[in-house]
C-alpha cells in the first residue's frame, strides 16, 4: 500500500487471483516487474470488464481507484461488474492429485529457495477449479512463497517473477503468489495455504532419514506466541473500501495444513525458519547460494532460529544399474582413444621420438624422400631429410665376426674347356661377366662332371646333347 | 467490404492482424469479442496497435473505426494508428502432424456443429506453434472464442484460432496457411449442396 492509502499493484493482483485466468496473472505481473504497472493493471481491467467479473467491493473499488491512477481509457467504474461481496472461497485446492507428480516442481523450486527465495517459505498446491474465463488445464499448480519479514531481500514482483521464470524454464509452468509479512490474506490464499505442503514435502521428494532432523515440520511443533519474537508491526492502511478486519491477517492463527495437528497454532511461528542455505537440499543448491543477497538483507532476516537448522535433505542416490560386475566393460574397446596420431606405434613410450619431423609429410611425399628415410629404433636419430638425392659415401665396412672376411679381389679363374669356349671367347667378356661366368661354373662344376661320369651318352634330363647346347662359334 | 456489425467488423481485424501481433495478446482480444467486451476492445486495442507499431490498411482502418470507434475508442489513438502500404510477408507453414490428437478432434467435434463451417485445416507454423483455420460460421468471433477456449483447456497457452468468414477474402496469413495444408474436414456450404 502506498502513501496515499491505495493498494499497490501487486496487492490487486492478489486480490485478483482466481479471478482471472492463470497467464494474465504471470504477465501482469511480469509487466510490473518491468515497470509497465499501466499497462498491467490496464490489461488487467480489460479482463474483468470482459468477463463481468463480479468483484468483493473493496477490490472493486481498488481496481477502479488504480485504472485512474494509470490514465486507463477504460471508466471502470461503469464497466465494471456490479460488486457483490465474497462468501468463502469457491476454489478448491489438493495438495495431491491424483496422477499428478509434483517432482519436476519441487526440483525446479530447491535452487530458487536456495537463491532467490532464501530465508521464504515455498508451499505447493494444486487448484482445482478453472479460474478466469478462459482456463488452461486442471489441476493447476499454485506455488506459495512467504516473504520472511517486513523488508524481504527481494520484493514480492521480482521474486513472483523470477520464481514463475525458474519454473517456465524448467517446463513446469505454475501460478506464483507471493504473500508479504504484511498483506493480507484473501479467500484464495487462505484456502490455497490451508490446503498446501512445504516444497521439501511436496511431490516425491523421499522423506529424510529418522536418524536426522526433519526438513520441515510445518504445523506440528508448538512455538511460543508471534509477538513475543517478532518486532511490532505498524498498523497498515486498507484498500478503499476495505471491510476491515473481515480478513484475517497474516499474524493471526491460520489455518493449518489439513492432517498435520497444530490447530491455533500460528503457522508462521510453527513453519521451519529456513536458515539460508541450509534448508534447501545439498544435490540442488547451487556453489554460493547466499551471493546474491547482500550483507545487511542477510542481517535484515530473522536471527537464528531457536530451533536447530533443518539438516539438508539427502536423497538416496538411485540404484545404479550399472553396477556389480557390469560396470566393468565386457570387452576392450575397440578404438583406444588414447593412440596418438603422430606416433601409432607408441615409439615415444619407449624413449624414441615420433617419427614426424618438422618437415611436412606433403613435402617428403612429393620429394620421395619419405622412401629414404630411415629411422633408427635403438639410438633414435633419423637421417635428415634431403631434398635432392645425392650419392651416398661408401659407408664404412662393418666387422662381422661370424663371417669370414672378404677374399681380396682376384682374376677369376674359368675352365673355357668345361664351358664349351674357347679362351679368345673368354677373353673377350668383361670382368663382371667373368666373374659371374666363374661363379657359375663354380657351382654347377661338380654336379656337371657327376653327371658326365654317371650318364656315358651326355645327354642331358631334357634329351639335348651337350653339343646342341654348346655350339661352335663360327669364326 | 460488407461490414454487417462492429462485431463483425471487430472480428474481421483481429483475423487480419493474425502474426502481426503477438498470439499472447491477439487471443485475448479475440476473447474479450466473443465475451462482448467491446469497451475493453475500445480501449486496449488502438493502444497495442500504436505500442506495436502494427499499421492498418485502409481496409482494417475502416473495420477499425466500425468497430472500435462505434465502441468508444478515443478518435486521438485510432487517428494515430500508422497507415500500412506494404503488410509483412506471412511466416511459413507446414501440415500439422498431429492432426488426430484429442485436441483436434475436440476441435472438429466443435466445428462440425457450427452449421455454417464448411473447412477445418489444421497446421504448424514456422516456430512450432499450432494453427487450427476454419472456413465459415455464422458467427465467427464466437466459435473463436469457443475452439480458443478448447485449445487452452488442452493446453495451448496462447491459441491461434482463425475464422474466416465465409465472404471475406483471407489475408495472406492465411492464404499461406491453405497452401501449406490439406483440410482436415470439409462440408458442402448450405445452400449449395442439393
């Protein structure tokens, strides 16, 4: 509520809630989070003149007083609805449909309550009646957030939105109603609440071990009064029009979580004080949850709680089906991720370099001189590369033990008369010929003479004579 | 252009102004017509135009002005509206491959017992979303308003829904529409069949 008296914009659109359908809600409040509040409330007054909703007078009223304010072209006085006031709350609530999962919710919610909403309370419910006149699909999910004190880190706008962004982005879209320290609490809240479970308990999420604390006791442990913890409230101005006192306000007794005791017990001194970081689960919360407040918001919170921090929820951690013995492959994999390209027989694991050098493998294929590389496994120097072939050094000759040292280069000697030749014949050949001739005969020398002693014609395996094979020259 | 009724005529710009306003906002105004909110209209939509900066063919001018000026639209916002020469080229379409979900056949459901409807064609626009066109009705802003409805009980946040009237040439939105779709349903107009 503002200096003069008038509810701000984000008090109309609690007291709209229900009253619309769930979208323009989202986007009023998105258009108020930007700065547009004109164009939010107007959009908003469009509606309800649209739809001849019949509003309680002291929102009626509200709404006409704020299309003023905002230059709207809409006389909402006379568009409106005729005011009838509100008797109890027409909207129905379930915390737990049924075949309706709250998981991906209450997963989507832990990194906010860790973040944005650290020091709120988050609760989940599920409505069941359409709401506005164009409803989207039922159950429809409500997420409550309770502001911790009177000066909330973050207002109740920014908070709504960045609370109903985080869900959008998970896929789970959900109303976000963002109730302050001080607002009061209309029909649909109040049923709303009645009806929700804290966000650790919503959904699946597995109930902690008995051995630890619990997460959240929401209604069950009896605290002493609100007043005697928490600093007085100044009194607050109301709507125009406003019944005054026909709504009961936040400090008051609250009705209780259906099936969770606790009946007269204030609910914001019975819900667990969530002590930063610590009340939102370990798994979800992110590095430095309390960054993004300042110094002085964190001080601004309720001082520690007299309670004990709820511990973190863990969860346990799923059956891995991988586990036992098929976790272990079955078999090597096929393509060793670890092969170096450069080096694919593993050289340098046995202390020799790769066999890449610095010169590109391009130029060696082009040059040829990829063939006359030579690498030397045991000391692992290469040859460097040459780019012109040139005539190799006579390389030193080894000493070889095993083997007999080389004969000194002689004349040979060749048996013309064996061959069939006659030395003129014999004389003529080159040197290479001659030594091949000698080595020839050397070899086939004494198999010849066997044969000519064991077969008298001299015929040889193939029916020649030796005279047909050796022919006398002419000449 | 036969401009019967400001509801018709309400209706008739709403359909022109499809992708080029957003779908978050073009249905509910469509809404708001099939709920007769016509002051509402009066006062959002020469506003959203000029937040926009949709411009208006002389065609939509005049439905503009027999619909929304009849209503009591200030004569400074619909003066300011910006005229249009050249309309933006529609977005591309493709056949919707769930043209027998739940959600179709409800809409069929719908449309076959609109005795004026004569086509049902159902398609997908370049980002994803669904488009469900419909040929004729005797009312046209009040079937919207019913398949709209429809669409977002199943789910669809922010529907397009576009009734052609039976007489009324369609837009090049749609004209891209009927030429990237086959009609899922289709029905003799009365009057023609024997």
């Amino acid at each position: 509520m503002d200096a003069s008296g008038a509810p701000s914009v984000t008090e109309l659109l609690l007291a709209v809630a229900g009253r619309v359908d769930d979208d323009l809600l989202a986007w009023a409040r998105e258009l108020i989070t930007v700065g547009e509040d004109g164009r939010a409330i107007e959009l908003v007054t469009a509606t309800l003149v649209a739809e001849q909703v019949a509003l309680p007078p002291e929102v009626r009223a509200a709404i006409v007083q704020a299309s003023r304010a905002v230059r709207s072209e809409i006389d909402a006085a006379r568009a409106l609805a005729p005011a009838r006031p509100e008797v109890g709350c027409r909207h129905r609530f379930d915390p737990a449909p049924a075949g309706i999962a709250a998981g991906r919710i209450t997963a989507a919610l832990h990194p906010v309550l860790a973040r944005q909403a650290a020091g709120c309370s988050l609760w989940l419910t599920w409505r069941l009646t359409p709401a506005g006149g164009a409803p989207g699909p039922l159950p429809h999910p409500v997420v409550l957030v309770e502001l911790p004190g009177a000066e909330p880190a973050l207002s109740a706008d920014v908070l709504a939105y960045q609370v109903m962004t985080a869900l959008e982005r998970a896929g789970t879209p959900a109303s976000v109603e963002v109730l302050g320290a001080d607002d009061e609490l209309h029909g649909y809240h109040r049923e709303a609440l009645r009806t929700a479970r804290p966000v650790e308990q919503a959904g699946n999420t597995p109930k902690p071990q008995p051995t630890r604390q619990p997460v959240a006791a929401p209604v069950a442990a009896p605290v002493a009064p609100p007043a005697a913890a928490e600093p007085p409230r100044s009194g607050r101005r109301r709507a125009a029009g406003d019944t005054g006192g026909s709504r009961p306000r936040r400090q008051g007794p609250r009705p209780t979580p259906a099936g969770q005791g606790g009946d007269d017990v204030p609910r914001r001194r019975a819900r667990p004080t969530p002590a930063g970081p610590a009340k939102a689960p370990a798994a979800d919360a992110p590095a430095e949850p309390a960054a993004v407040h300042p110094p002085d918001a964190e001080q601004a919170r309720p001082a520690a709680s007299p309670r004990p921090a709820p511990a973190p929820v863990e969860r346990p951690s799923p059956p891995c089906p991988l586990s036992g013995p098929l976790i272990q492959p079955l078999m090597a994999p096929l393509l060793d991720p670890t092969i170096d390209d450069d080096d694919p027989l593993g050289l340098s694991r046995i202390g020799v370099p790769p066999h890449r050098t610095s010169e590109p493998w391009d130029r060696e294929w082009v040059t040829g001189s990829w063939s006359e590389q030579v690498v030397d496994l045991f000391d692992g120097r290469s040859p460097a590369p040459q780019p012109e072939p040139k005539p190799e050094p006579e390389p030193e000759p080894r000493p070889k033990p095993e083997l007999a040292p080389a004969p000194p280069a002689a004349e040979p000697e060749i048996d013309a008369a064996g061959l069939g030749l006659r030395p003129e014949s014999v004389s003529k050949l080159s040197a290479t010929d001659r030594a091949l001739l000698a080595r020839l005969q050397a070899e086939l020398g004494p198999r010849t003479r066997r044969m000519r002693a064991g077969v008298p014609g001299g015929e040889s395996q193939n029916g020649r004579t030796e005279g047909h094979e050796t022919p006398p020259e002419a000449g | 252009m036969d401009i019967a009724s400001p509801d018709r005529a309400c209706h008739e710009l709403l359909v022109a102004l499809a992708g080029r306003l957003p779908d978050e906002l073009l249905w509910r105004l469509r809404d708001w017509l099939a709920s007769g909110g016509r002051v509402a209209l009066a006062a959002v939509v020469p506003r959203e135009l000029l937040r926009h900066r949709v411009a208006l063919t002389d065609e939509e001018r005049s439905s503009m002005a027999a619909s929304l000026g009849a209503w009591g639209a200030a004569p400074r916002l619909l003066d300011a509206v910006l005229p249009a020469y050249v309309l933006p080229a529609p977005p591309a379409f493709g056949p919707d491959p769930d043209d027998t979900d739940v959600t179709a056949l409800t809409a069929l459901a719908v449309v076959r017992g609109d005795p004026g409807c004569t086509e049902l064609r159902l398609a997908r626009r370049a980002d994803g979303r669904r488009v469900v066109l419909v040929q004729g009705a005797e009312r046209p802003w009040a079937l919207t308003g019913v398949l709209q409805r429809v669409l977002r009980a199943h789910g669809e946040r922010s529907p397009n829904v576009e009734v052609l009237p039976a007489d009324v040439e369609p837009p090049a939105y749609h004209r891209a529409v009927i030429a990237a779709t086959l009609p899922v349903w289709t029905r003799e107009p009365i009057g023609v069949a024997s």
